[in-house]
C-alpha cells in the first residue's frame, strides 16, 4: 500500500506556508488563501492528504483526496 502525500499548512511568523515534505511550496499572508492554495495542490496530487493548523501548531482540520484507507465511520 502506498502512503498518501502529506501538505501542510503551517503558521510562520505573522504569516502562513504551504508545505509539502518539510519543502515551502508558497507563502501567503493570508490563512485563506494559504488553506485554498493547500487544497488545489492536494486535490491536483490525488491520494493526498491536507493538515491544517493553527497558531499554536495544533491541527484545526484534515482532509484526505482520493481513495482514503481509513474512512470516517457513519
């Protein structure tokens, strides 16, 4: 089985990053535009997986594209 890619998006100073594998992909001023930016680049590198965080470095959100091993109970 093959692991699902990982983005982030992670504060930094008074500004955020989008992150892939420890590399900044782009920086924004903005936690919007960094989170749409997040998306579009995992949605476009499907079995992918988005973390978002806050301030504080804990994850406020997480969204998996394309087949997901593990799916929410429902």
């Amino acid at each position: 089985m093959t692991q699902r890619k990982r983005y982030n998006v992670v504060p930094h100073g008074a500004d955020w990053q989008v992150k892939r594998g420890g590399r900044v992909l782009s920086d924004h001023h903005l936690k919007t535009a960094a989170v749409h930016e997040g998306v579009r680049a995992a949605r476009a590198d499907q079995d992918s997986q988005l973390l978002i965080r806050r301030r504080n470095g804990t994850i406020q959100d997480n969204r998996t594209y394309g087949h997901d091993p593990f799916p929410p109970r429902g």
